[in-house]
C-alpha cells in the first residue's frame, strides 16, 4: 500500500485516516483521535471533518471513510 521506507516516522496518508476513522467508530473523540499517530500526520483533516458541528454531516463523512476503509482491506491495500 505504501511506497514509504520502513520505519518512516510518517505513516501513509490512507493509513492515518483508517486510523481516525475506525477510531472515531470505537468512540474516540476530539485529540483522541490522533494520539498514537507518529510523525507530522497531526493535520488528518478527517479528524477536523469528524468534529463538525452538525451530526448528519459526521454521519456522512464517517460513513465514506469507513467504505474506503472496508474497499482498502477488500483490496488488501491496508495490510
């Protein structure tokens, strides 16, 4: 799936928003979302979309993440 070095301090971009995504699924919230991302992946804008004010629209955010999450593991991108 990724073309970093191994043991690149960054993790893959589609790897950190699997991450915030299945997080936010598990019930992380807010900062919790990126505690345990290394390197500079702070910036995960799907953390910021996960925190809109309005829950349909998390709803719907999450629920496209979640189908890339689910099309990346059927594909064996996210291995």
């Amino acid at each position: 799936m990724s073309s970093r070095p191994p043991g690149s301090s960054t993790p893959d971009p589609a790897v950190a928003r699997a991450y915030v995504a299945c997080g936010y699924l598990l019930g992380r919230r807010g900062d919790e979302l990126l505690a345990g991302l290394a390197g500079a992946t702070a910036n995960v804008p799907l953390a910021t979309a996960l925190s809109h004010p309005n829950r349909t629209e998390r709803a719907r955010v999450l629920a496209t993440a979640l189908a890339e999450v689910a099309r990346a593991v059927h594909e064996q991108r996210l291995l």
